[in-house]
C-alpha cells in the first residue's frame, strides 16, 4: 500500500506527464484540478495541503515548463505580482491554485478582467502564515504569479524544534495520547524527547545496517540456532538473536543438511523433501520468512527432490517421526557453507 507521500509524488509525476501532451486549456484545466481534488480529498489539515501538495505540483510545473518571454502553446500571458515583467506562465500554473473559484476564469480576456479587478500590491511585502495568505485575492495574485525560487524559501522556512507542538505532528489520536503520556513520564520537553528519539531510532538504524554487513558465514551453526538460552530463571540472548541475516544463514544450512541427510540415506522412507515446513521445523524461523527464502533457492531444491523423487507428501511419516529428531542441523552442517 502506498503511503501518502508516495501518492502524492506518483499523482504529480502523472499530470507532468499528461501536461507535455497538450496544450488547449480545457485539457490542461482537467488534468490539474481532477488531480487537484483527489489529493485534496486525502488531506484534511488545509497548511498540510499547501506544503505538501500546492508547492511541490507548482514547483514540478515550473521545471518542466519554464516561464517564457514569448507566446508559447498552454501559456498565458501576465504581468501580475510586484516589479514583474510581462511573461508567459504556463496554465497548470494558473489551475494549480487554493482559490478555487478562479478555476471558473477561463481564457485570456476572462484573466484580463480578473487582474483588472484586483486592488494593487502593497508596497511592503507583508509576512503571513500561508494558510491565511492563501485566503485573500490580493495575495493570491502575487502566490500565482511566484517564480519556483519563491516557493523553495517557503518551503525552507525554518520551524524552531523548541516551539513546536504536539498537533504539528500531525499524528493520529491515539499516538499523540500515546506521546503525551511518554512526554508526562520522561519529564523531558517536546524538543528534547524529540531528540533523544532520533538519536535512539539512528543508532537502531546505525546497528541494523552494520548487521547486514556481517558475514555470517563465519559464525558456527550453534550459535545461530541457540541464539536464547535460560540461565538461573533468566533468559539471555546473544547478538544473532535479532540479526536480520540469521534466517537466511540458518535455511541454507537447512538446505545443506537435509541434502546431507538425503545423500547417505539407503531408503526412500528415509529421506525427507525439502520444504517450507521442514525447513522451518529445523531452523525455528517464521515460516513467510522461511518460504520468502526458499523461493531464492528453488531450482536447487526442485532438483534436489526431483533426484530422490521427493514430494511434500512423503515427509508424513507418522507422530512418531519428526524431522528434528532425525536431522541434527548442528551436526552435520557446523559450519558456514563458504
């Protein structure tokens, strides 16, 4: 399933698409605000709308369709916003706007009379919170006609940690309860939780991505299945316990040892087919784990069962027989494979 971010970028990435296909208005006016308003419909916070969805489809259009100084197919003309030059901006532009009611101004003469009627920019720039700007007509006009160096400063404003609040977070009822039952007991500010958040979640992160750089191949078949041990009442765990290489490592050898098994067994009522739950049964891991694995592996497995006319079938051999009992995965693969 695709994350909020992920839409958005993907619906954006369509109408630059659509975009280079056209140039009538009509097309162009469909293809934003049809896109416009499914976004809009998975929102609900208007200054979140305005971040993450009016700036960056603004900015997209503004790259693939840079301003001109000459007349050009799917452009408008317009000399709106203070010390601007007359131009031509490209009418995704003109659509790609939180005032919705101008999406009714359509063609040249209609954008003609809408400027017309406009008051005049201030001469002094004034400062407001984007959501709020993007209510009035007269800062609409200067939003519309921005060039992409404009909304990149917005989009860099800094937000100091130490003044921020929980509801900027933007997190769903009940982890924001969550957090601030966490804030009330660690007795420590927005900021500083916040911090000491992510460095715990770096190094998390940090450790993790130092596993997947070891070699596992060197660690003995002991210690990657006896990963837990209870020693006076208390269970402890050695560092493979959570390694995120460790079922991979503890199939192969699976693999190889019921092969090994297979190979010195005189008696096809002997010999056990490789499977997801033989598997399983010999390493401890999850079986999806397990079965995601094997599928790497498949050609080796089917030809190992294919040789000794192995079938899923033939590993039921009563409650009395259980793979585990039969096959010692530390004894006969002790080692890594290379």
């Amino acid at each position: 399933m695709s994350t909020v971010t992920e839409t958005i970028a993907e619906t954006i990435n369509d109408v630059i698409a659509k975009l280079q296909t056209v140039t009538d208005e009509e097309s162009i006016k469909e293809i934003v605000t049809s896109a416009w308003l499914k976004l809009k419909a998975g929102i609900n916070s208007d200054s979140t709308f305005v971040r993450k969805v009016r700036a960056p489809l603004r900015k997209a259009i503004v790259e693939n369709f840079p301003t001109t100084e000459s007349a050009k197919p799917g452009y408008y003309q317009t000399e709106a916003g203070k010390n601007k030059n007359s131009r031509w901006e490209h009418l995704g532009l003109w659509y790609a706007t939180t005032n919705e009611n101008r999406w009714n101004v359509v063609g040249d003469e209609a954008r003609a009379q809408y400027y017309s009627n406009l008051p005049p920019l201030p001469q002094t720039k004034q400062i407001e919170p984007v959501d709020q700007a993007e209510q009035t007509e007269q800062t609409e006009q200067a939003e519309q006609v921005e060039q992409v160096e404009l909304v990149d400063q917005a989009e860099l404003t800094t937000i100091k940690l130490e003044d921020m609040t929980l509801n900027q977070l933007e997190f769903d009822v009940e982890t924001q309860q969550v957090l601030a039952d966490a804030l009330v007991h660690s007795g420590m500010s927005l900021a500083d939780f916040i911090k000491q958040a992510c460095k715990v979640y770096a190094k998390t992160l940090e450790g993790k991505a130092k596993q997947y750089e070891d070699d596992l191949t060197t660690v003995s078949t002991e210690e990657l299945v006896n990963v837990s041990q209870e020693v006076a009442g208390k269970e402890i765990r050695n560092k493979y316990f959570t390694h995120p290489k460790r079922a991979e490592e503890l199939t192969k050898r699976a693999i190889a040892a019921i092969q090994q098994h297979n190979t010195n067994a005189t008696e096809k009522t002997q010999r056990w087919c490789i499977t997801q739950t033989a598997v399983q049964a010999l390493t401890g891991s999850r079986p999806k784990t397990v079965g995601e694995i094997l599928a790497r592996f498949k050609t080796m497995v089917d030809d190992h069962n294919q040789k000794y006319e192995l079938k899923p079938y033939d590993n039921r051999k009563g409650n009395d027989r259980k793979i585990e009992h039969e096959i010692n995965l530390i004894t006969l693969v002790p080692n890594g494979l290379s």
